[in-house]
C-alpha cells in the first residue's frame, strides 16, 4: 500500500494537576478538571479507531514526570492495548517530562507498541504498512543538542514519518530543548514531521516537506487556551502531507477580553461581560469553561471597576447564569479624558498623576507611611493587605486614582 493515515499527538502530561483551580470551582466541575487528561487521551484513543488510521504518533510529554504510583503507567498501558486489539502500531518518543532519566517506574507495554531510541536517531521501518518513522527520544530532561541535525535521510519506496521533542526556532514561551530551525527539518526530506513540546498548534513547515505541532491533547490552565487535540493526517509518498485538527479535550479553558468603551455604568459593563461568557460556552460545545475576564477600553465606568472585590464575585456570578467558571477578573478600563462635569485641564493633571505614581514607587511609599505606621500592624494581622508590597501600593493607587476621576467627571463611584 502506498498511502497511510495517522493520529499524530502530544504534550498529553498525563494525570498532570491543572492549575488554578481554588474554593471557587464547583466539585462536580473540578473532578471532571482533574480527570480530564485520562479522558482526552481515551478520547485520542477513540479517534485513531475510528479515523482508520494505522499509526498513532506520539511526540514526547506523554507523561507529566515520574509517576507517583503505577496507576498513570497502567492507564496508558490499558489505552495501548485497545490500540492493540485494532491493529492500530503506535510510535512514541520521550520528552523533557518523561525522559528516561526522569520516569523511574515503568510498566510492560503491549507489542504493537515502539518506544524509539533515546541515545541516538532510529529508523523503524513496517513493511506492511509502507512506513518509516524516524526519531529519538529524550535521555535526559535538559537535552540542548540539535537532534534534528542527526537525522537519518528518507527510505525511498516508504511514506516516511519523523518524530521530535523540540523548541524549533521562534516557540517562545518555551524552554529551548532540542532546538533546531525549520530548515534543519526539510534536509531529511520526510513527507510529515510530528513535534512535540510547544503546546500551541502551528505547522512550521508547509509546502512538499510539512512539520506541524499538534499542541498539547487538553488545557491544563488560563494559558492553555482554545480548542486542543489532535491531528489526523493522511499521507502518499512523494505527496504534501493533510493535517486536519480534531479537538479531544475534555474541559476548555479561554482568556475573554471585554471592550467596556462606550458603557456609562458598572452594570451596563456587566451585561456585556455575561453575554461575553455565554459567546464563549456556547464555542466549547458542551465542555465545561474556565475563564480568566479582563475588561478594557475607556469607559466612564472605569473607576467603579477598579473595585477588584466587587468585580470578581459580581463576574463570578454572572459566569453561574452563564454557566460558566470565572477563575479570574480584572479591569484594565481607563477613564475618558475630558468630560463636561469637571475642567478637562484638571482631569488631565489627575491622570498625568496617577501615571507618575504608577512608576514611583519611593514616592508611593513616603506617601503611605502615615497609613503604615497607624494601621500596619492591624491590617497584617487582620487581613491579607500588605502595605509593604509593592504590587498591593500600585493596586490601591491605581483604584484610588480611578475612583477619583470617576467621581470628578460623572459622579458614578459604585
């Protein structure tokens, strides 16, 4: 046969803890979040049975690091085998989470399972499939060697298939194992390149010799963001590979901005923000959704706003009418600069003000020593508020200033 249809997957991080989750999150809602890296990678095991697809490659960070017990071993394994009871091979290669030198504990794997080589580039070959998948693993957790560069050449005759664990040239917001550049991934000249590490998916090579990154199988955090899954591709010799993204993941995590420009009222803000989230669940198709809410724009709601108490549990609860979970809010809302109800000059001297306080800290801190000295030691012990923090001063400032010129240009401070 010549051409052939994989699942290529990565960055499962399985039984990884999902970060973010407080008091705020309901039980139901929370032990679908801690089970949801099982269930989307039953999910990837579903789609490969049902896709036909006859590999299933796996590109590194199929595990989260060492194993607490066997259990998180026993469930891939359990995965494996109904792979294995349909006839589907899976290719893997380890990561920086699960490096051989990381991953103490180990369980048997059913045959028709390839963990490929971590101490050199490999080339394994299934006749019947017309398949070669090259690749290597990671031996230990920091590899910053270009392992593309060692690479065996395509087998002609093959479709062929590479995997790799790497921070290719331009994945920022990753740590830069196994770099490399995108052109170091055109020389051996496979018709699909499966990588791994960045959770983003992108295809960094497109054209004759396609390299693409999956992204990671399920959100684990307000970082995480968007639909995750995987990718199903089907391949020819000598032909462009055809990634086409699934999504897999059990519960969805999202980042909603909300354009306040325009709005007179906190509450006005709020109608917008609720039809905000319910926008966004109706886009997760029934998963569960966490968001993280951030208002902006110029709105002469701004100084109310910047009650951040308020804004939390007031988002919070619109997210329940929403039915959707709020893990954060914040208002980055500025004022108007001139308005009708105060001398514009004036309002512009304030805001100019509030920015210089903004970036001066020492000043900050002449002006609240007064505050500290009567009421330090009662808010330390009473509250979490500490005047000594920096991040606290620049809080308190910035909400002090908002409610000001709230009051000066519409007399709204609630």
């Amino acid at each position: 046969m010549t051409g052939v249809r994989i699942v290529h997957a990565a960055d499962i991080h399985l039984d990884s803890p999902l970060r973010g989750l407080g008091g705020f999150v309901k039980e139901d809602i929370a032990h679908q979040l801690r089970q949801a890296s099982r269930q989307a990678l039953k999910n990837l095991v579903r789609l490969t049975v049902d896709e036909k697809a006859v590999a299933l490659v796996l590109a590194g960070d199929i595990y989260d690091g060492d194993w607490p017990d066997y259990a998180t071993g026993r469930f891939f394994a359990e995965q494996m085998d109904f792979l294995n009871d349909h006839d589907v091979r899976v290719f893997m290669a380890a990561g920086n989470h699960d490096a051989a030198s990381v991953v103490t504990k180990a369980v048997r794997l059913p045959d028709n399972v390839t963990v490929l080589d971590v101490d050199k580039a490999e080339t394994v070959i299934d006749e019947n499939l017309g398949l070669a998948v090259h690749g290597q693993g990671f031996a230990t957790r920091a590899v910053t060697k270009n392992l593309a560069l060692a690479y065996p050449d395509r087998v002609h005759g093959m479709v062929n298939v590479g995997i790799l664990h790497t921070a290719v040239s331009g994945a920022e917001g990753h740590d830069t194992y196994a770099p490399c550049d995108p052109s170091d991934l055109l020389k051996p000249r496979y018709e699909y390149f499966a990588l791994g590490h960045v959770h983003q998916r992108r295809v960094v090579n497109g054209g004759q010799w396609v390299a693409a990154f999956s992204g990671n199988l399920q959100g684990r955090h307000a970082n995480e963001t968007g639909p995750k899954g995987a990718l199903v591709v089907d391949l020819d010799r000598d032909e462009p590979a055809n990634p086409r993204f699934v999504a897999l993941d059990v519960a969805r995590w999202e980042r909603i901005e909300v354009d306040a420009s325009g709005h007179g009222t906190f509450d006005e803000v709020l109608d917008t923000v609720e039809t905000s989230l319910a926008d966004a669940r109706v886009a997760a198709e029934g998963r569960p959704l966490v968001a993280r809410v951030t208002v902006t724009g110029t709105t002469r709601a701004a100084g109310a706003l910047s009650d951040r108490e308020r804004l939390v549990q007031e988002v919070r609860a619109s997210g329940v009418r929403a039915g959707v979970t709020v893990e954060k809010a914040a208002s980055h809302a500025r004022m108007p600069r001139a308005g009708d109800r105060a001398n514009d000059r004036l309002i512009e001297a304030v805001l100019r003000r509030a920015e210089d306080l903004g970036h001066d800290s020492p000043l900050v801190d002449r002006l609240t020593a007064p505050l500290k000295r009567d009421f330090g030691r009662v808010l330390h012990k009473d509250s979490p508020l500490d005047l000594n923090d920096p991040v606290v001063l620049e809080r308190i400032t910035a909400a002090a200033m908002n409610g000001l010129v709230a009051k000066m240009t519409t007399g709204e401070d609630r």
